[in-house]
C-alpha cells in the first residue's frame, strides 16, 4: 500500500535530521572571547572559565577561549591563571579581534564603556555586560544597536548579581501579563538595616562595619542614597511591563534618614523596615519608585538578610515568583556573566537571533506621578509633651482626607512640657495629601523636629 505523497519527503526530512545529530554528537563548536577589565569581577570571570572549561567543551559541546583582555596597567601583577600574552592596554586591541566573537565588559562606568560596548555591536560582536548604569542611561541606544546589527547584549549580572532575574522574566515568564514587582535590590542597604533591626546600633558605625568587611564600597553614595537600586529597578521595568522609564523621575529615597528609634516602633508594631523597589500597573501610569518601607515581619521579604537580595513578581497566570540569592560580590556576578557568555554562544553557534526583541520594542513612559501614589504611611512626630497635641495633628490628618490606623504614644517626658515621640499609622491615602498634612504639621509651635515618614507596604498580602 502506498503511502500519502508527501511521505518520501518526511522520511528524507527524518534522515537528513538524524546525520546532522549524528555529525553533532562528540562534536565541539570553538568561539572567541574577548574581555574589557580585568578587577575583581573580571579576575572571577577568568576563574570560572578555566576552572570550567572542559565541562563546557564536555558537555556543552563550546570551547570558549579567551583571545584578549583589555586592562589599565599591563604592568599590574595578575593571577597565575591569566597569561601575560593576553593583555593589552588598548580596548581596539579586543574589539578589532578577528577572532573575537563576543566581548565581555566588565570595566563600570558610563565613558569610555558606552563607547566600546557600541563600538563592539556595530562590528556584529555580541556582548555580555555587568554594567548597570549604562544599560539604566543608555539602554535604549545600546539595545538599538544590537538589534540593528545582529548582535546579542546579555546583561543577567547588571541585576542583582547571581540571581538569575532577567532569564527568569524573559522566558520564564513570557505567557503572563506581570501584575507587581517588589524587590531587595541592593545588597549593600540591606546589609545595613539588616545589622540595625538585629543587632541594633546607628546607620553610621554600621555602614563603617560594611565597608571593612567589604560589602560596601569606599564612596557608598549610589548604594544608600538608593540610585543603585532605582537603577536596576528601571532595567526590570523594560523587562518585565516593556516600559522604558528614564530612572531620574522616578521616585527614590535612600536609607540615610532611617534611625534605631524607627526600626524599634516598627518592630514593635509587626513591620521591618527594607529598602525596597516597587512597581506595579496603575490606571494613570507605571508606578515605579525605591525608598525605605515598612514590610510585614512575616513576609519573605522582611526575611531576607545581610547581603542577600530578593525580588517578588506577580504574573496574572503565574501567580507570585520568589527569586532570591547573593546580589553582589565577584563570585555571584562571575558567575552570572558567564551564564550570559555560555547562552549568547549557543544562540550564536545556532544561527538564532541573539537580541531579544522584547528588550528592543519597548514603550518610552513616565512613571506615575509621585503626589497619585497612593499607601499607607508610618508616622514619627516628636512633639512638646502638653495636652492637645494628639487632636492637634488629627485634625489636620483629617482636612486632608487621611484615616489614622493606630496610635503610639510614649509614657511623659522627665520634664516638664519636654519632647517626646509620637507615632501614628495611616490607612491608604494619596502622596500628595500626606506632603501636605507633613508640611502643616511640621509648622506647628508643640512640634519640635522634623516628622519622620515611611511608606508601608504589605505587598501582595
């Protein structure tokens, strides 16, 4: 009996498929790399590579060598495992490579790097970057860039180092329409409140301890003052809501101001206190915005300690994801980077396209406007200790439309028409009526330092 007359043809499909699989078994794809710094990340990123070399060649069938390093000072004594043939202090020297297919960039900063990143992705080369700051400034352009030449920028370690977020959302979580986003984002502040809430102490002699051990940097700035994590907040914006948001509008408020007396109250009203980043869909816009917050003690998020980071998203068919891990260090963000190095050369060595469209058609958005947020508020007013105060500040909670949840009043001051604290909790109520009642509030005679103010958010309780 014959067969339909389309079954010669399926069955020559059928072998044509297995010689290719037959050709490919035992068989070894090499590719060149390139890499643009070589400190404590890039010196990690040489480690894993040698260290896993063999396994990739194995297992994964690619044999990833490394033709050239750019650094400062070839001068500078390097590890054992980095020969002296490959360093150059001329970045051409990597990016004009013949034999580089993929370019590493791991040197920080804004100029030259956005030079050499574009540089690389106009010649077709793909690039594997841990460079935050430049995707959050120039995200647009570089994505661009690469979509326009055919090339790959894989950026899994710009992201909360080890944690494997940005893989997670792009094809994790492409079947979902993602509802919120609350993250842990920076290492270096979670550390600190961590000590704080735990071991109590002030924000000062903690931040010291964090430097000499190493978790934070000499100039902190862009770690407590909250760039770094509105940064990577802005990064997940694209992925995950397919907005690009300038980081500069959205709202951000560091850590300085968090004081032991505030991590006491909110322990004792059932809140840890993190430094999160927050964005969610709202009718008027994407809310987007990272400051300190009360979180629920019994949240994972009021759980996650020291160093660690952790990020919470919600898809509307998923349901809620939890990824948390090391956010910074050489190892976690080696190890991320290489992740990114081994996945653009499988796409490569495939023929696939290497720049995900979903980084590259995004819509260029303002976050919502910061006085429509709308939360529920911590409240530390430090008043003269003489009756009517209470009425006083609830009266004006009230002209501004705000309900007060609890009140915290503490036993009366030693001295006569002395300071004390005063706490309240609001329910939900917009920013703009809180900065107004803050402002009225702060102008009264019995008020005797500025109030104290931290959003709180029960997150997806």
């Amino acid at each position: 009996m014959r067969g339909p007359s389309w079954y010669p043809i399926f069955l020559a499909l059928i072998s044509a498929s297995n010689q290719t699989r037959e050709r490919r078994v035992g068989s070894t794809e090499s590719l060149g790399v390139g890499i643009i710094g070589l400190g404590v990340v890039g010196g990690g990123i040489m480690d894993i590579l040698n260290d896993r070399r063999d396994y990739f060649k194995s297992v994964r069938g690619i044999d990833l060598t490394v033709q050239k390093i750019a650094i400062r000072d070839v001068s500078k004594p390097r590890s054992a495992g980095v020969s002296s043939d490959l360093l150059t202090q001329n970045t051409r020297d990597v990016i004009d490579h013949p034999d580089v297919q993929i370019v590493i960039e791991v040197m920080g900063g804004l100029d030259p790097a956005r030079e050499y990143v574009l540089a690389a992705l106009e010649s077709g080369k793909d690039v594997v970057t841990a460079n935050k700051a430049l995707l959050a400034e120039h995200g647009d352009e570089l994505f661009e860039a690469a979509s326009t030449h055919n090339a790959g920028l894989a950026f899994e370690a710009s992201v909360c180092g080890g944690i494997p977020i940005v893989r997670s959302i792009t094809q994790g979580l492409p079947a979902n329409h993602v509802t919120s986003l609350f993250g842990i984002l920076n290492g270096t502040t979670n550390y600190i409140l961590t000590k704080m809430t735990d071991e109590g102490g002030n924000y000062a002699d903690i931040l010291k301890q964090a430097q000499d051990l190493g978790y934070a940097e000499a100039d902190p700035t862009m770690d407590v003052d909250g760039t770094d994590a509105v940064q990577k907040l802005s990064i997940l914006c694209r992925l995950a809501f397919g907005h690009a948001i300038p980081y500069r509008k959205m709202l951000c408020e560091g850590i300085e101001q968090v004081s032991p007396i505030d991590i006491a109250f909110a322990r004792d009203l059932g809140y840890t206190i993190k430094l999160l980043g927050i964005a969610k869909p709202q009718p008027g816009g994407l809310e987007a915005r990272v400051h300190p917050a009360l979180v629920p003690t019994d949240t994972l998020l009021a759980n996650i300690k020291n160093e660690f980071n952790a990020i919470e998203i919600v898809g509307n068919a998923a349901g809620p994801q939890v990824y948390t891990g090391k956010g910074a260090g050489a190892s976690p963000t080696a190890s991320a980077v290489v992740s990114d190095l081994l996945y653009q050369a499988e796409l490569r060595i495939a023929g696939r396209q290497r720049i995900n469209r979903q980084l590259v058609d995004v819509e260029a958005a303002e976050p919502l406007a910061t006085e429509d947020i709308e939360t529920s508020y911590y409240c530390r007013f430090t008043v003269q200790d003489t009756p009517g105060v209470l009425a006083h500040i609830a009266n004006i909670f009230a002209t501004h439309n705000i309900s007060i949840a609890r009140v915290i009043q503490e036993d009366r001051s030693e001295t006569e028409g002395g300071s004390v604290p005063l706490i309240m909790t609001t329910h939900d109520a917009r920013e703009k009526s809180m900065s107004a009642a803050r402002e009225e509030i702060d102008a009264l005679d019995v008020v005797t330092e500025a109030s104290q103010i931290i959003r709180i958010e029960r997150l997806n309780d």
